[in-house]
C-alpha cells in the first residue's frame, strides 16, 4: 500500500506577508528605478496599483474608527462627568430646600417665642413618633437634663401642640391636643366663652379637633374666631392659641353649642417645637 505524498501548504498568514513584502519591493524598485518601464509598467499598474489602493482604503477606514473611537471614548467621559454635576447639584439643591424649610420653622419658632416672651421655653427636635401620617404622640430630643419636666406645655407652628407626659434624662414623650385622650379647658377669645377641646380618631384623619360644651350665645361666636386655652386649666397655661373655629352646630338642649376647630400647629409636618419650661401649677402657687 503506497503512502500519499504530503502536500506542500502555506499558511495564509505566511502566504500575506510574502505578498505584503513583493509588493513593497516592486513599489520601490518603481519609485527608485526605471526597471518597469515600457510593458512592465502596465503589469505593475495591474498589480500594485490596486494593491496600494486597497491598502489606503483600508488605512483610511482604520482612521476613521480611530477617530470614531476616540469621539465616543470623550462623548462617555463627558456624559460620566455631567452625571457627576447632576448628582452633586441634585444633592445641592435638596439640601438648599431643606435648609430652607428648616429656616422657615425656625421662622416660625422665633415668632412664637416672641409671642409667648414671659415663658421661659426650650427648642427641641422631634426624634420619634408613633405609626400613622398625624403626631397624636410623640417623642423630643429634650429631658430632665435640659430641665424638662411632666405637663409642660409644648408649642408649634402659631400655637399648642400638647404637653409632655413622660421624662427621661435627655427625651421626653408629648400627648398632643389631637389625640383622643387629650382635654383641654379652652376659651373664645373674641367673647371670653368657655368650652371643652378633645381630641378624636376620626376627626385626626382629617387634622381637625373638637369642641364641646360651649353655651348657646345666640351667633355671638362665629367661624374663624380664635380659641386660646382657658385660665382654669389644670395642666395647660393661659392664653396659648389653640386654633380658630371651624364649625359650629347646636345641641339638641339648645343650651350648648358642638363643632370643630381647626388647630394652629400643623400636626403633619412636626419637626421643631419650643417646649415652655414654666408650669401651670407654679403659675397657681405665684
């Protein structure tokens, strides 16, 4: 049985480069001599001239992915760069509307401590508060350490907010007006009449407070007067505004009046409140 003869290959790469280099030969032996004059120089014409050409065809396509690259290498740090400027001036931008909220509380503090001069008061933060959308109870930053002490009186916003129930050395916990275990002895501050303000559970879904109690005074008190906490309150100090009337409805005796009152701390949105350092009982002992 008789061996087949192994047959003589190039590989394609080789088989190139042997191209490549005659071609370069023949190109300079054309520019450097005149040894393809006459019909040689038409062989060579048919030959490198393609040659060259597709050479710079493909020289210049090289290029211009080159460029490309490089185009879209600096469009991607661009974009990278102005993704950074956003993120920083997104973040520049919350915190400039934060601090603004926050000065426009502090706005609001400062001009209900100036309402309330007499009274020595105390700024706190509000640090935790029970579950749901309304601060019904809730926990401040401030405690005995600071001088804090059971039912003094807390204010928000333009007025009352509740009283503290409960002290730790640097907390305390806060029953607020809106609660339904909250009672305050309110007063018409228009007529000097004397009401009950409670809090209830479906009237808190709605930021409102109830009043009763209130004598029949034949449309003296009228919606949008303002009620302020009575003198004869037991834990709460005279004279801090409550809220304003929001309805008024007569009882069945036709003696007393029942309604609602719209409250003047917003408690949705408690973050700063003064706590007053000063009690009713020590205001009663003076």
């Amino acid at each position: 049985m008789r061996r087949r003869k192994a047959k003589f290959t190039i590989p394609s790469k080789y088989l190139l480069l042997l191209l490549t280099v005659f071609c370069v030969i023949v190109m300079a032996v054309t520019f450097t001599t005149d040894f393809f004059a006459g019909p040689l120089s038409n062989i060579a014409g048919f030959v490198v001239v393609p040659f060259q050409d597709g050479i710079s065809s493909v020289g210049s396509w090289m290029s211009d992915r080159s460029d490309e690259l490089k185009q879209l290498k600096d469009v991607l740090q661009e974009n990278k760069e102005l993704k950074a400027e956003i993120d920083e001036l997104t973040t520049e931008i919350n915190n400039l509307q934060q601090d603004r909220y926050e000065l426009s509380n502090l706005r609001e503090l400062y001009s209900l401590d100036k309402q309330y001069e007499d009274y020595e008061k105390i700024g706190a933060r509000v640090i935790a508060k029970d579950s749901g959308n309304w601060f019904n109870m809730f926990v401040l930053d401030k405690g005995s350490n600071d001088g804090v002490e059971v039912d003094m009186n807390v204010m928000a916003g333009s007025g009352l907010v509740g009283r503290v129930t409960d002290v730790g050395p640097n907390w305390c916990k806060v029953l607020s007006i809106i609660d339904d275990k909250s009672n305050v002895s309110g007063m018409i501050l228009s007529t000097s009449d004397r009401l009950i303000v409670s809090g209830d559970l479906e009237l808190m879904n709605v930021g409102m407070i109830r009043f009763s109690q209130l004598l029949n005074t034949e449309g003296k008190v009228k919606i949008g007067d303002k009620v302020v906490t009575s003198h004869i309150s037991d834990k709460f100090l005279p004279g801090i505004l409550i809220g304003y009337v929001g309805e008024i409805t007569s009882d069945e005796n036709n003696l007393t009046c029942s309604g609602t009152i719209i409250p003047a701390a917003d408690f949705e949105h408690l973050e700063e409140v003064l706590i007053i350092l000063t009690k009713k009982d020590q205001i009663d002992e003076e």
